[in-house]
C-alpha cells in the first residue's frame, strides 16, 4: 500500500511531531499520505522565545508553500486536503509559552497555538509532569488556565503529565482532553505511558489517545513488531472505543543530539537528565524496523486493516478521529466578556 492508493476519503492527520523540518521532510509528508500535522513549537521556551518560533513557521509557511499551510480552524484541514497540502497543527509541549500570565492563552491562541500541554516532565505552574515523585495535581492557576484554554479553542494535552494531575484536567475541563502521543502502560510501563484508570477518564471524556511510535514507548523498544503494536491498537479500541484513538507518532526526524538534550534539560538540570531512568537511553532510540518516517504510514494501515479494522474504522484511526476532537474542542470563537459600564458620577 502507497500513500496515493490509501483511500481518499481519509483524511490523514499524525498527532505530534517534532523533526528538523526541510523540504525532504514536508516531501516525505505527502509521500505518506498525511493532510495534516501535529508540530511543536516549544518545549521549554518563554514566551519571547515562542513568538520566535512562530515566526519561524510563518517563514517556512512562504518557503514552502507549495507543499505546507498552516491551520487556524479546524476546517483549515479539510482546505489544505483539498489544496494537496499539508496542515500544520501549531502545538507546545508546555505551558512555559505563557509564563505566569493567563491572558497569553488567548494571544497564543490568535496566532495559531491550537493545542498546549499543562506540563511537560517536571512541575509546571499548573500541574506536575509524569518525572516527578509527587503528584500534587492541578494547581489554582492551572484550573483558570484550563477554563480559559476551554474559552478560546485551544486543546489541553496531558501526554507528559502525571496520573493526578491528567485526572484532574479532565475533571475540570469542560472539554474533551487529549494525550497526543503516549501509549497504554499495560503493554509497556513507561513513565509516560498511562494508566487503564487515564485511558477510560478519557474515554469518558469524549477525549482523544493518540499513539506515539517512539521505541521507548513500545513493548521491546526499537524491536517492537509492526504487529505487537497493532495488538496494542485493537486492545484499545476495544476498551475506549474506536472513535477515542488516533496517531501521535512522536516522530523526531534528523534531530542532533543537542534537541534532545534541550528536551530533557532544558534550563532546569546542569545535568544530563535520562529520560526513561538510565543512561543507557541516553541518546536517540534505534528506529522502527517498520516506521522510519512519514513514507511508513500506508505501511502501518495496511497492518491495522489486517488486524481486522474495517474501512471507517481505519478512517477514524488515521486522523479522522483527530477531524472530529478538534471540530469539538478547538474552534476558537474568541468571545470576549462584556462588562456593564459603570454609573457616570
């Protein structure tokens, strides 16, 4: 199976990435077959910094405007399918993009920021990240964050999150809550993988898991098989159903060493942080026998229709589900409150 013999009327959306981006990447983008994609903007960047970032993307938005655009609204996705394009989903890693400042989530938001996670793997001013010992759950900033992320369409991500706090965003929101790219820990116990007691919360949270391809996160690891994660898919769908999964592959395409130290460290560490727990994971895992990069996704729906998923099915794990959690969640309105004028003197 080719990318242009996947059916048509899939859209094909992957829910994070985060590669050193290039003409051969966006190329490899189309080969595969995607209409859209997931990207992060930031990780442990301030808010100057982020702006950087965007600015970034708007240029690459020009250079390569032939083969990318950028989604505001969701219905940008269906524009860029039609375009033959891909949509570029701006995302951040963490709430570092608006500081101590909840006005910035909807400035963020104005300038394409769809979706932020509440922290990455350490404590954040709203909520502890899956690394820590103690969970504290959500903070009284973090549960205006929330209310304010649910105003004005910018969809809460718990994938680094720990199990409290993931809990209590989805308890707070009112709107569907996301994990972008993490797995069940039941086929494998990672720190960020999450917990059966997660996946229903956000199974019943109308929300959305997208799976991430990274080996750490994979029974085996880089020996992971195509059809041991294809297990993993089938056992999923059978507990949050088949509407509540998609794809966050958590590709990190042509990255050095230096991103992933970045990622990890940040400022907050003089120190080489691990990650999984040792240093023998040190550096980037050994990729995928059968996902090296965006050219493998026919591969991977090719293997999912063996399983047994039929064609809507297949659809709605390909990135229409992605289509329908942010139609929900992330169409921005932008309301403001109007306040009653004072009395004249």
């Amino acid at each position: 199976m080719q990318g242009n013999n996947l059916n048509k009327d899939w859209t094909l959306i992957d829910g994070l990435q985060y590669s050193n981006w290039s003409h051969e990447i966006f190329s490899q983008m189309h080969e595969g077959g995607l209409n859209a994609v997931h990207v992060t903007v930031a990780y442990h960047e301030n808010t100057r910094e982020t702006l950087s970032r965007l600015g970034q993307w708007n240029q690459r938005f020009e250079t390569f405007s032939d083969l990318i655009r950028p989604v505001f609204q969701p219905q940008d996705i269906a524009l860029a399918k039609n375009e033959g394009r891909v949509g570029i989903i701006l995302g951040a890693q963490n709430c570092s993009p608006i500081e101590d400042e909840i006005q910035l989530v909807g400035v963020l938001r104005r300038l394409g920021l769809m979706i932020m996670q509440l922290t990455y793997n350490n404590q954040s001013l709203l909520g502890t990240g899956c690394y820590e010992s103690e969970d504290n759950g959500i903070t009284r900033f973090g549960k205006q964050v929330i209310h304010e992320m649910n105003r004005v369409g910018m969809v809460i991500d718990m994938s680094h999150s720990a199990e409290r706090s993931t809990l209590e965003a989805i308890e707070y929101s009112e709107q569907p809550v996301i994990i972008s790219h993490a797995n069940p820990s039941e086929f494998h116990p990672a720190l960020r993988n999450k917990s059966n007691k997660v996946i229903d919360a956000i199974a019943e949270n109308e929300g959305l898991l997208g799976f991430s391809l990274y080996p750490f996160h994979l029974k085996n690891g880089p020996a992971c098989s195509l059809n041991d994660f294809c297990d993993m898919v089938a056992w999923t769908a059978e507990r949050m159903g088949v509407e509540r999964i998609g794809i966050g592959s958590d590709l990190c395409q042509n990255q050095p060493k230096s991103v992933l130290e970045w990622m990890r460290n940040g400022r907050w560490s003089k120190q080489m942080d691990y990650g999984e727990g040792s240093a023998s994971d040190s550096g980037w895992p050994e990729p995928l026998a059968w996902f090296k990069d965006n050219r493998d996704f026919p591969k991977v729906a090719e293997a999912l229709a063996q399983k047994g998923f039929n064609e809507t099915e297949l659809g709605l794990i390909l990135g229409g589900n992605w289509v329908n959690l942010l139609t929900r969640v992330a169409t921005a309105s932008f309301e403001t409150t109007t306040l009653d004028a004072p009395d004249k003197c």
